[in-house]
C-alpha cells in the first residue's frame, strides 16, 4: 500500500510548481540551497528533463547571460552551441559528476581529482567556467568547444 505524503509536501520524485523533482529530492526539501543544484542539471539554463522527459524551462537574465533559479545566478551555457555539440558535452558532464560521486564513495581522492577536472572541462565547453563566451569571438568560441570535446572524447582532462 503506497501511503500519501504529508499535508503540504510531495512524495520524493514529484513535482513542485510544474518543475519535476529528483529522486533525491522533495518538495519540502526544494527550498533548501541544495535544490538549486539538483536542478540545474544541465548547467545549461534549460533545466532538468523529468522522469517523462519533458523540459522545464528555467528564467533567464534580461541579457541571456545567466539562469536564475532559486534566486541564484548562473551562467547560461553558449547559445552558439548546435544541439548536438551541447548533448555530447552535457553527456560529458553528468558522466563526470556521477564520476565525482563514485571516487568519493569509494574515498578515492586520485579519481575524484581526475573525475572534477573532467568536469571543469565539460562546463569550460559548454561556457559556464572559464572566460564568459560573450566577450569571445564567435571562432574562438567554436574553438573552444571543439577543444573540449576532443578531450573529453579522448579520454584526456
């Protein structure tokens, strides 16, 4: 028998204000500073696809340059990325994080250093870390991508 939630909050894994929520987390827990995180996902400002694979659209600044989600700012991922250089970054960036978690079940400090740089790396070609991508040139910035996904895809910090 599946007992209801408590009056006012949601089972773990539903839905808060037509965002769909983690596993992980719940709808009472959605306010605490751990929420904005588990809901960037991506990091690239179009938020987490749910358990029914739809998107939830985060806001934006007035600019476009950053995400505001929990009254935090983050910085938007390039919207010069095509679709599917972003897809295989972000792939490269959750496979990074699940390393992180990994390496640090496993107290491994070696992997978990390789696993962070890996996704330094991700979020460098996607523009959220390193020099903003507005103040780069279109061709530098492809430039950057490319070089991030020939190290990622090669297996290279």
């Amino acid at each position: 028998m599946v007992r209801p939630a408590a009056p006012g909050r949601l089972p773990r894994g539903g839905t808060m204000g037509g965002l769909s929520l983690p596993r992980g987390i719940d709808a009472g827990e959605a306010g605490s500073s751990a929420a904005p995180r588990a809901l960037v996902g991506d990091g690239g400002g179009a938020a987490r696809r749910g358990r029914s694979g739809g998107v939830c659209a985060a806001e934006r600044s007035d600019d476009g340059r950053y995400v505001l989600i929990g009254g935090r700012r983050w910085r938007a991922s390039d919207p010069l990325l095509p679709p599917d250089v972003r897809e295989r970054l972000v792939g490269h960036l959750m496979a990074a994080r699940r390393a992180v978690a990994s390496a640090r079940r496993r107290g491994d400090g070696d992997a978990e250093g390789v696993a962070r740089g890996r996704v330094q790396r991700a979020k460098e070609g996607l523009g959220e870390r390193g020099r903003p991508w507005w103040e780069l040139p279109r061709a530098e910035r492809r430039r950057r991508w490319e070089s991030a996904l020939g190290d990622l895809d090669s297996g290279e910090r």
